[in-house]
C-alpha cells in the first residue's frame, strides 16, 4: 500500500497548497447539485402541500362529493349515510379566513362521523372537545400559526374564538365543529369517503346530476399532470445547472492533471501503475463530488425554502391554490440529487484520468504533446457535435407532443454546440492572429496575448464553454419570457374589450369565481354612460372527466373583440356561439386534448347527465395552462340550474370617463353586495396591468434558476481563470525579466481574460437564439399548449456578452493583483 | 338499571386512562364522561310519572337511556340473547345558540349485541352521533328513538307494541315488544338513589316482561324467533359516589312468572355497598318487593378471564331465604365482553335451581367496572 499513499499524500499537499482552486472546485460541484436539490425539495414540498389540501386531515378517506356548482345540501348527508349506508363517511364544511392578510382555513367536520387520526386534532382536553360542540363560535387554530388563544376572528359578518391552540396537521388550518362553521348558511363544502372502488363505482351510479364523486387519487393524478409541465421545465433549468457545473469539473480535474503532470510522472517513476493512477483520480473526484454534494444538500435545503415560496406562488397564480407550507426535506431527495452529481462528477473525471494514466512518464515532462492531442481532438469533437446537433433536430420533429423528449433534445443541441466549441475557438484565435497580422500593423502584445491563449486552450477551452451555456440560457430563456410578456400583452390588450369590469372573487381571492347579486345588473342597465354589457360567470364544468375552467358568457356587443379565433375557425362561429349552438375552445385545450374546430366536447352536466357540445371555434388564451371553455349562456342554462353571474363587463359611450363610472360602481358596491363576498371594480387597464404583474411573479422563478445557473458558471470561469493566470507565474517571470513592467503585464491578462470573456459571449449568440426558438416553438407548446409570437430583443444579447466580460474580468482581478506584487525570481523559480 | 348510567359516565372516564388511541375516540369519551353537571335537572325526589309520556327523552337530565335485553329461540329451540341499548348525553344544560341544523348539544351512543348460545358467539357493534341533522334523536308522533337507521319505534304518544329494529353487517334484528306486566317503577316510587349524597340517584322504570316474536337475519339466514324481553328506562345527572367502583347487575326472568332486578354496588375496596345495593322482586301477579343485601345472598363462584387479564364474575349464587330461593345464576357463553368505547362484560343467563340444576329462568347479566 505504499504507492496509493504515496499517491493520495500527493494530492492532500497539491489541493492544500492550492486552497482557491479546492474550494471554488467544490462550490461549483455544491453550487450545481444545490440548485437540482433545491428544485427537487420545492416542487415535491408543493405537490405535497396539495396532498394535504386535498386530504385534509390525512384521515384514511379515499373519496370525496363535491357540489357541481356551490355547496351540497345539508339532507343529503343523512341520505348517503343512513339510507344508502355509507357510514364510511365525514361531512366537512371549509371557510376561508384572511386574519390580518394571512390566509387561513377554517374547517368544520363532525368529530361523530369517522374515527380520525388523533394527530388530525391534537392532543385536545375534554373541557376543549365539549366547548367546541356546545359553544356557537369556539374553534381551534394550529399551535404553529402563530394565532393566540383568546383571539376574535372575523369572517364576514361573523366571529370565532380560538379556545385552545393544539398541534395539527396543518398550520394554515384551524377546526371547529361543522355546526359552529355553518353557523346561520347552508350547504357542506364536502364529504369524504372511504370506499372500495366497486364502492365508488356503484355510489357514482346513483348520485345525482349536482353532486360529483372525486377519488383523491383521481385529484392527485390531475393536480400531477397539471403541474407536470411546470415541474419538468423547473427540472431542466435545475439540470442545466448540473450540466454546467459538470464542464466545470472537468475542466478542474483536466486542469488539476496537467498542473500535476510532473509529480505523476515521478510517481510512475517510481513504479506507480497506469490503472493505479487512474484509480486514484477517480477516487480524488469521488471524494471532491461527496463533500461537495454535502455542502450541495445543505446549501440546497436553503435555497429550497426560497424557491418554495416562489413555486407554491407560481402553482397558486396558474393552477390551484396551493397553501403555503414548510419544506420537506425528504432524504431519498437529497441522496437522489447527491448521487446525480457524484456520477456527473465521476463522468467528468473519466477523461482527464484516462490520459493522465494513458501517458508515458516521459511524455508527461513535455505539455506540448497535451496541446496536440487536444488539437487532433477537438476536430473529432466538432464532428460528434455536429452528429448531436443533427439527432437533436431529429428528436425535435419526431417526438410529437413529448416534453421530456422536447428538453432531451433542447440538451442534446446544447451539448452539441459545446463539443464545437474548442474548434471553432482554435479558428476564431487562428483568425484573429492573421487579421492582428495584417491589419493593426501587427500590434505586438495583441499577437503575444492571442498566442499565449491558443497555447492554453487545453485549460480555457472548457471554462469557455461553460460561460458559452450559462449565456446562452440566459439569452434563450429570456428571449422566451420577453416573447411571452408581449403576447401575452397583446393578448391582453385584446381579450379585454369592455371599459370597466365588476368581479365576484372566490373565497381564495385570486379567481373570479364568486357571484353577483342579481340586482346588480338591473342597477347597472340604469347607468346613462353605458353602451353595451355583457356578463359572465366564472366556474369549473367537468369536461373530459376532469374539472376544467369555464366562462358561461351572455355576450355584448363588443363582447366578440375579445376573442382572436386560431386553427381555422370558420367565419360564422361567433354567429353560432350568440345563437348557443356549441362552445368555444382554448388553444391549449385544443393542443392537450387535440381537438380541432368541429370536434365535440364531453361534459358533466346537473340535469342531463353527460352530453357532448360541439367546438365552433378555437381562441387564443394563456389564462389556464389546462384550457379553458366559454359555453354562452343559452346553451349553459339548459344544462344547470345555476343562475348567477360572477362577472359584468360594461362598455361605456365614447368620451365618458371611466374612473367616474366606477367610483359610482363602488358606491353602489357598498349597499349591493354582502360583506362575506368580496367584490373588484377595475378597468380594463388595471386588469391588464395586474395580469402582468402575475405574469411576472410566474417567471420570477425562472428568473431565479437563471441566476443560480449563471452563479455555477461564473464560480467555474473564476475558479478556471485565476489557477490559469497564477500557473502562468513562470510566464509572467520570463517576461518581466525580459523588459516588461509590471503594469503591461497586468494589461496582458486583463486583455486575455476579456478577450475570453467575448469570446464567450459571441459563441453564445447563436446557441442561445437557437434555444430561444426551442423554448418558445417547442418547449412552451408541449408544457401550456399555447402558441406565441417571437420577438427580437436587441438588449438581451448585448447584455449577455457584457455579463460573460464582466465574469471574465472579475475572475482576472486576483491574479492582476498578485502580478503587481510578485517577485521576478521566485516566479522563474516555479513557486 | 341506574347502574348502567354509572356504567355509562364512570366507564368512559376510565377509559382516559387507556392506552393512548390511534383515533379521536379517547378524547370523545374524556368528553361525555367529563360533563359538569351544574345547570342540570337532578332527581332529588320521587315524581308523578306520566305513561306513555315518559317514553320521551327528559333533555334537562344530562344522561339518558332506553335499554332492551331479551332471551329468544326459534321454533327449533335454537336459543339467542340480545341486546340493543340508545344513550343520550346532553354536553351542556342548553343548546348552543346557532341556527346550523347540525348544532346540537345532544350526543347519542348506541350498542347492539347477539348471542349465539349454540354457535358460542358474541357479535357487537356500537355508533355514536350528534342528536341533529336528523341522525339520531326521540320523537313522539309516531314513537321514535333512533340513531342513524338502528331505531326503536312505537305507536303515536308512546304505546306499544314496540319494534326494535337494527342492522349490521353480521347480523340484524326485527323484534315486536309487546308488554305482559305493567310498568315497574324501580327504587323509592322510580327514584333510584345510587349514592348517599342528594341528587346521586335517578329516576328509573321497568318492563320486566315484554313478550317479542320477530327475525334475526344471522349467518345468511332468516330466523323466526319468540321469547321475552325486558326494557330499561333510566335518567339522571349524577349517580356514583366517589368510593364506588362498579357493580354486578341482574334482570332475571322465571318460568314462572316472576322476575327479579338486583344490583350489587362495589366500593373500590371491592366490597359490596350494603346501604345502596338494591333491587326489586315482581311477582306473576305484577305485585312488587323492595330488596336490599339484607334479603338476598350473592356468591360469585366462577370466573371468565378476558384477554387483558381481568377476572370477570360470569357465575353466581343467589340465595333468596324468603321465598326459598336457591339459584345458581350462568352466562349462556362466557365471552360476552362488550368492546366498545366503554369496556364492559354484558350478556344473556340462564337461571339453574341449586341441587336439581334443572333450568328455571333466563336473564341478562351486567358487570361493569372490573
């Protein structure tokens, strides 16, 4: 055992006596495996913040009915239980509470009905349990909640009083008795089942047309395949900064080898074998990537609790709202993550250890022959990128609607693109070199810094290819986003035609999913300013067996500028529509469940059962991911029983002002409407604006993983950067000693690392227009299922090759600063 | 049968002391047992009862129940006991002020079980719910005690015949109670003191002999069944003293007509409580006598042991010198422990003649407290 120890003391005292390069090694592995944990920890924690709003109480229920449309009758309790003898069953009635801007939940059950789990109520005393039953108003709030005993809620026109505080499930939710939630209203939200699923299925056959049964599976698998896109692009991002970070490593480790080649050439000197030495290597990386993915899980549970709010937001704003919840830190995830990083770690070790190891002891004296071999490699490596590159387009166009087979293909043309990158840099410098030649009367130092950075392409190459992705993810992600801003913009300023808008919110507050009194609208006709009003009502129709959002739409006159039809909708559709001969369609409707103009649509309706609606047309939307229907009223009265509206879209006649009509609307508000149903008046530009506002609050996350990409790569040119420059120190020795100052030396390496960092920032140009294309072509059509227009953005390539300098720049200073002061001896000496 | 309120509010205090329960049921026994009694009516002295009337519930009392056992057999001989029990618990003196449907300060509980005494068998099942929403309540018009659909139903006012009516999935009853004796009021006129303090007692009546035919459905089969039952009503607020542990409770129908109601209160040292122990002899002619443990002699001679070591007394000796009785009292099976939220040993007898052993009368048997 003498040559491994041999062997692993020589590492210890190369990675001691160069602690930048072990720690900037180890916080670009940590800083990659970070940001995949992060994500990991975060979408899981959402998903099962989901889990928990589903099931409430994480009580042994499997099933649950739901009203179509409100709340269920109280009787019919009695007649699923008793009668029909489901006694498997728990009536649960949920308020929603807004206690000094927090959002709460306050949920009623009957603690007779089932056996719940104890942890579902807290360790709760007698004298707690029997005031709960007996007293109008007593609750209890989670200890963690942050609420006090004592306090006096207010919901409406009604009060609570927390009693006691106990330790529940969840710290958003607190309990009472169902009686003491009801209060003076009617109706149960829910009643959760546990049933067999031959149970289910014959329960399903004899509920009644306004009550649906839901399994929790069944909300889970949609909640699943709602967020699924959203997931898969947060785990791309996230990938993407493994994939960086792992150039990174390989640039370290290549690095590491070629600094060490003296000392493995002594060792296999002394008798140390080839598959020794590569053992070893591997080993090095093995131990590097464990202590760096150790910081990555602890750097990740960090990250992730950031994120978390961001990406329960996202999931609240696009899909269903999702409290907000603690993270989980689940250790499957981390060791899942850690372990995806070891292999890249390992991966990217592979071929600096090969020819470390591959290498006679002789030929390891000479660099010389490194460079050659790097220079035979790099055309070999052109031509498997452009092999990628080819399959990547392949994949693109035969995997129809596959998103992961979209981003396989996104990171293949990635990974393509960044095997041309060392010869089309061998080029560019070769190009540079003869235009300095014959153009700038050949500037002297120009030609020596372009020289000095061809000779050291073996190391830059690398740390330039990362900077190249991190760029161009950068410039392709926000091409996407800004193309996606616009049309959505325009989109907006489009789907909005009526002047002023009067909304009902749903209890959560961020859909308009309540209703109007029905005097508003006689009041509203009234109005001497409007032109023309049309109404809405905002609700969740079961289409295709899933619960889809739906407007119910009796149009105005200027209700048709709202929609711009696609996919070649026949010119009368609107004419069909007013006169309710079928509904329309959202793009991503007709994208997920692919249906075209003419096709039919299935639904659960309250009085007839299931019938199936014909599509006459296809509008463009990016307000539901899931797609969404517009059904005119006619049609929807035939159906349901329901009579309300959610929404009033006015018109006004030309030259009226619309802030005057709604401060009239807002005093009306005051008498019309009652305090439990909270109610907007906006115009159609408040509308607009707060749309974007939650547009982006969506991408803040992305956003977010971009700069946590960027970080990676920066940390890796920097790490790159500065051991390449204080390796020089013999260089640098050679030319102070041959004339130059201290100061055109300092220019030298100011100029190279600029001239790496354009050079990084030109060649991410085209990779990041071509990703842009993907992500707004392929990737956002295959996630959401909508369609938009590309924009050109002139400022975001600029700013990405500024970035790349300053990277590139700031990883200089260092080394700039250690040239001011070194010693022209020691440098020659090697030290 | 005032013992079975103590059985109610003692037992479900005891159960706290359980180990702790994967379910919220533990904190609804701490609950039911844990009622302050202030606000409550108390049965301090003897009243005026009222037939049919006092069928009804008595809401001011914080406890109350309506408490069926019996003796059956079909035409074949083949021999049944059952019990089917409605409690009701008032949370609180008044109802709470809320116009829910689901507010309610009545709970209710109920127990159903069957004994086969051929196929040694003992098969029960207990529901609770809140006396709202429809889901278990009383009512007069027609008769009415019910939770959820097990019920005990009655002519309009109360009158009999009665139909206890109640179905699980192992078994289900249909029974027709018609009474054979008049009502007898238990204690001092139906005020059954329990302990020395005042109000520690409640008011209590009898049916000692209801004769009853109907159905059992059990093992997939339809049974015709006769034989006699025998109906409890109890209410109260407050019964057991502090120093009482539990107590053995017979109803014991003869063959000859007569019956006879005893129960024997524990102290926690384990001896009877002579001052309070008491019950009632009827006579075929419906003519009744005061007892206490001066009159009678009750030997426990033989035990059964539940699985979680506890002895429970399921043979006894009777000695009723005046009348030269001399029984030996026996459970028709030994397991008929009633594991319910309540931990209980309740179950059918049969009445043997010390000496001859000839079999003179059946009955139903409750320990409690053990």
């Amino acid at each position: 055992m003498v040559m491994p120890n041999l062997l692993l003391r020589s590492s210890w005292r190369f990675f001691t006596r160069h602690p930048w390069q072990l720690g900037l090694t180890l916080l670009s592995i940590a800083l990659g495996a970070a940001v995949m944990i992060a994500v990991d920890l975060a979408t899981h924690s959402a998903a099962q913040s989901f889990q928990q709003s589903v099931n409430t109480l994480a009580s042994p229920m499997t099933h649950e009915i739901k009203a179509v449309q409100g709340r269920i009758p109280d009787a019919f309790y009695r007649q699923l239980r008793v009668e029909w003898g489901y006694r498997a069953s728990l009536p649960e009635l949920e308020l929603p509470l807004t206690i000094k801007g927090v959002h709460y939940r306050l949920l009623g059950l009957d603690p007779f009905a089932a056996a719940l789990p104890a942890s579902s109520l807290g360790a709760l005393d007698a004298g707690v349990f029997t005031r709960l039953l007996t007293e109008a108003d007593s609750v209890i709030a989670p200890t963690q909640s942050g609420l006090q005993r004592g306090q006096v809620i207010q919901a409406g026109e009604r009060s609570f009083r927390i009693i006691a505080l106990a330790d529940l499930v969840q710290s958003d939710l607190l309990l009472g008795d169902l009686a003491t939630v009801q209060g003076n209203t009617l109706g149960l939200s829910r009643i959760q089942l546990k049933l067999t699923a031959a149970e289910a299925q014959s329960l399903q056959a004899r509920l009644p047309p306004h009550l649906k049964l839901e399994s929790f599976a069944q909300q889970q698998a949609v909640f699943g395949q709602m967020t699924g896109a959203f997931n898969t692009n947060l785990l791309a991002m996230s990938l993407l900064a493994i994939l960086v970070g792992a150039f990174l490593v390989y640039n370290t480790m290549t690095f590491s080898v070629l600094q060490r080649r003296q000392s493995f050439a002594i060792t296999r000197m002394l008798g140390v074998t080839a598959g020794q030495l590569f053992r070893h290597l591997l080993l090095e990386a093995c131990v590097l990537g464990l202590v760096g993915s150790a910081l990555g899980v602890l750097l990740g549970v960090l990250l992730g609790q950031g994120l978390l709010v961001l990406v329960t937001q996202t999931i609240s704003d696009l899909y269903v709202t999702v409290s907000p919840t603690d993270l989980l830190i689940t250790p499957a995830l981390a060791i899942k993550g850690s372990c995806i990083t070891l292999v890249a770690v390992l991966l990217a070790t592979l071929a600096p250890a090969l020819e470390a190891a591959r290498v006679a002891p002789v030929q390891v004296q000479r660099r010389s022959s490194l460079e050659q071999t790097n220079q035979s490699l790099s055309s070999k490596l052109a031509l498997a990128g452009l092999v990628l590159i080819f399959s990547s387009a392949l994949l693109m166009m035969s995997s129809g609607q596959q998103l992961v087979l979209g981003f396989t293909g996104l990171f293949l043309l990635i990974v393509g693109y960044s095997l041309l990158i060392p010869w089309v840099l061998r080029k560019l410098l070769k190009l540079l070199q003869r235009l300095n030649a014959q153009f700038a009367q050949a500037q002297w130092l120009v030609a020596l810094a372009l020289r000095s950075l061809e000779a050291s392409l073996s190391r830059t190459s690398l740390a330039i290819i990362a900077l190249t992705v991190a760029v161009s993810a950068t410039i392709g992600v926000s091409m996407m986003i800004g193309s996606f801003r616009a049309s959505v913009a325009d989109w907006l300023k489009l789907t909005l035609p009526s002047d002023v808008y009067v909304s009902a919110l749903s209890a959560d507050a961020s859909r308009v999913e309540g209703s109007l009194a029905p005097i508003w609208l006689e009041r509203v006709k009234t109005l001497p300013e409007l032109a023309s009003l049309s109404t809405g009502f905002s609700t969740r129709l079961t289409v295709e067996g899933m619960p889809l959002p739906t407007l119910v739409l009796q149009p105005g006159a200027q209700s048709q500028r709202g929609f711009e039809f696609l996919q070649n909708t026949p010119s009368n559709a609107w004419q069909r529509f007013e006169q309710a001969e079928g509904i329309l369609v959202s793009e991503p409707f007709a994208y997920h469940y692919q249906r075209a103009v003419g096709a039919s649509v299935q639904l659960a309706t309250e009085t007839a059962g299931l019938i199936k609606l014909p599509i006459l047309g296809v509008f463009r939307d990016y307000s539901s991911t899931q797609g969404m229907l517009v059904l005119p009223r006619g049609l929807y009265e035939r159906y349901w029983a329901e009579r309300g509206m959610s929404s009033l879209g006015l018109t006004l006649k030309p030259g009226t002002n619309p802030a005057l009509v709604q401060d009239k609307l807002k005093v009306w508000a005051n008498d019309l409407q009652s305090a439990e149903q909270s109610l907007v008046i906006r115009s159609n530009q408040e509308i607009r604006d707060n749309s974007l506002q939650v547009f982006d609050r969506t991408f803040a996350i992305t956003h977010v993983l971009r700069v946590l990409v960027l970080i990676v790569a920066f940390v890796g040119v920097f790490s790159a950067l500065m051991a390449l420059f204080l390796e020089k120190g013999r260089e640098f020795a050679i030319l102070r000693a041959t004339g130059f100052t201290p100061k055109q030396v300092q220019a030298l390496v100011l100029g190279q690392a600029a001239l790496l960092g354009l050079l990084a920032g030109v060649l991410a140009w085209p990779l990041g227009w071509l990703m842009s294309v993907l992500l707004i072509e392929i990737i956002n059509q295959r996630s959401f299922g909508w369609t938009m227009q590309t924009y050109f953005f002139a400022s975001i390539p600029l700013q990405a090759l500024l970035l790349a300098v300053i990277a590139a720049l700031l990883a200089s200073l260092y080394p700039v600063h250690r040239i001011g002061q070194f010693s022209i001896r020691e440098g020659l000496d090697g030290r | 049968m005032v013992v079975r309120f103590c059985l109610f509010c003692l037992i479900l205090l005891l159960a706290g002391c359980d180990k702790k329960s994967e379910s919220v049921g533990m904190d609804l026994n701490l609950a039911l047992g844990g009622i302050p009694e202030a606000g409550f009516a108390r049965a301090l002295e003897p009243r005026l009862f009222e037939f049919p009337k006092e069928h009804a519930a008595h809401p001011e009392f914080r406890n109350e129940w309506w408490y069926v056992t019996g003796n059956l057999q079909t035409e074949a001989g083949r021999h049944f006991g059952y019990q089917v029990t409605l409690f009701r618990i008032a949370l609180s003196p008044q109802p709470p002020d809320n116009p829910s449907i689901w507010a309610s300060n009545q709970v209710w509980m109920a127990h159903i079980a069957l004994t086969d005494v051929e196929g040694h068998q003992h098969l029960h099942q207990q529901r609770l719910a809140r006396g709202a929403a429809g889901l278990a309540g009383q009512q007069m018009q027609p008769f009415k005690v019910w939770l959820e659909d097990w019920q005990i139903l009655g002519q309009d006012n109360g009158e009999f015949p009665w139909t206890v009516e109640v179905a699980h999935a192992e078994f289900s009853l249909k029974l027709k109670l018609q009474p054979e004796k008049p009502v007898v009021l238990q204690g001092n006129q139906g005020l059954s003191q329990k302990s020395s303090a005042a109000g520690n007692a409640s008011y209590y009546y009898s049916f000692t002999r209801l004769a009853t035919t109907g159905l059992i459905h059990y093992q997939d089969q339809d049974l015709q069944v006769t034989g006699s039952s025998w109906l409890d009503r109890e209410w109260s607020t407050s019964a057991l003293g502090k120093d009482q542990a539990g107590w053995d409770w017979f109803s014991l129908q003869f063959n000859d007509g007569q019956e006879l109601m005893f129960y024997q209160l524990r102290k926690t040292s384990g001896a009877a409580d002579q001052a309070h122990s008491q019950g009632k002899w009827v006579a075929a002619d419906a003519s009744t006598q005061n007892l206490s443990l001066k009159d009678l002699q009750l030997k426990p001679i033989d035990y059964w042991q539940a699985e979680n070591g506890t002895q429970y007394p399921i043979a006894w000796e009777l000695h009723y010198p005046a009348i030269q009785g001399h029984w030996r009292i026996e459970a028709v099976v030994e397991d008929q422990l009633m594991v319910t939220r309540v931990l209980y040993w309740e179950g059918a007898v049969r009445v043997k003649e010390l000496g001859s052993g000839k079999v003179v009368g059946r009955g139903y048997l409750e320990l409690s407290g053990y």
